[in-house]
C-alpha cells in the first residue's frame, strides 16, 4: 500500500484566500484524522471521521474551517478565508479498529503557508 | 482536560547508551497510549501502542510501559544508535479526543 497520501505537500496563499487540503486514506482503513502541528501548540487533533461521518469535530478553531469525507478513500479539509495564524503543517492520519487496536498511519503533511 | 506533558524537551547522549523518555499525563481514564517518532520535515510513525489494560509493549529495542495510576509512560531504547535520532511523541486517547505531548528531540551522537 502507498500509504496515507495528501496533497499538496506545500502551499502557499494570500491572506483571504480559500484552502483546500486532499487526503486518501489507507484503502481498508474506517477511521481519518485531521491534525494541525505548530511549534507554538504543538499537535492538534482538529477532526476526525469513522466510516466517513464526522465523529468529534471540537478541535476545528473556527467556522473558517471546514472538513468532508464524501466516500471511504478521500477527504478534504477547507480554509476560507485563510488568515495568518493558520500557517502549520497539517497532516492526515488513518487507522482500522481492528487486530492492530487503532494504531494511526500518517501521511507526509501539508505545508501551508498564508501570508 | 487532559494535559500530556513529555520532559525532557531535549535529549543527547553517544551511541551505544540506553535511554528512557518519559510522558505523563493528567486525568487516568485513558484508552489507550502511542509513542510515535517523526522525523524532520515528516509525518508521523507509530512504534508503540498500549491498550489501558496492558502494562507494557515491546518491538524490537523499544520498550513503552504504562502505569495508568501514576499518569506515566516510559519509552525505553536500548543500545541507541544514530538512526534513532528524531522527535518522540506520545499520545492518550480518552474518550473520543487524542491528545498529544510536545515531544522530546532526541540526537544520538556517533
């Protein structure tokens, strides 16, 4: 398998602008997670979705934020407008509640840079 | 809230040594804990996961053990070697939140 996959893996936009961010998870896999990491607070989980419906959605900072799943191998996570304070590094991550008990898979991440 | 806290912030030590990171964290009705390591400019690798129930797990020179009471967890690595250099991570999940700790960079020095 080609692992959790996201695209892009670096982006770079105005402030006001929209973002979207793509992610597939590893085929099989029922749970996706959405995590911001910055340096100031560290890994955040900001949502995450089992069987495709969102189940805890807390973490998402604002209404600005915005995240789907429309089938089991893609999910999108938006930004809009983007501002400043939501340059990170956002990864994907997935796992299957099964023999291995929810260990998370990650992909590569997002670089986002908004100016 | 849960807070997951990992000291030291940074570690060095020379090749060949054994070394433990610790991670506690602040409310015991966990899930489940998961060490991670992720090196830079990458994702994330999971190493370890413990379920509440368990004590400790081992995979290969890694050893994570969990006391629940206490609010710890240690990773152990024996006979550290250069690739082992990265940032380790811990994670609890309690409920329906996972919650991470700000990692320890550990630099193993050839």
């Amino acid at each position: 398998d080609a692992g959790v996959i996201q695209s892009p893996r670096h982006e770079v936009t105005e402030m006001g602008q929209e973002v979207t961010l793509r992610c597939k998870p590893i085929s099989g896999h029922d749970y996706l997670f959405w995590y911001r990491q910055t340096m100031m607070r560290g890994l955040e989980l900001l949502i995450y979705f089992n069987n495709n419906v969102p189940i805890d959605d807390s973490g998402m900072p604002e209404d600005r934020f915005s995240a789907k799943m429309p089938n089991a191998s893609f999910s999108t996570l938006k930004i809009q407008p983007s501002e400043p304070r939501d340059s990170a590094v956002y990864f994907c991550a997935s796992s299957f509640r099964g023999t291995y008990q929810e260990t998370q898979y990650f992909g590569p991440g997002t670089r986002l840079l908004v100016l | 809230k849960q807070e997951v806290t990992q000291i030291p912030a940074a570690l060095s030590v020379p090749e060949g040594e054994n070394l433990v990171l610790n991670c506690s964290f602040t409310d015991s009705a966990i899930y489940n804990l998961q060490w991670f390591r992720q090196d830079p400019g990458k994702g994330l690798t999971s190493l370890l996961l413990i379920q509440s129930s368990q004590r400790e797990q081992t995979s290969g020179r890694l050893n994570a053990s969990l006391d629940k009471s206490s609010g710890r967890s240690t990773l152990y690595i024996a006979a550290s070697q250069p690739g082992d250099s990265a940032t380790y991570l811990c994670a609890v999940r309690g409920g329906n939140q996972f919650y991470f700790g700000t990692g320890t960079s550990l630099t193993v020095i050839p």
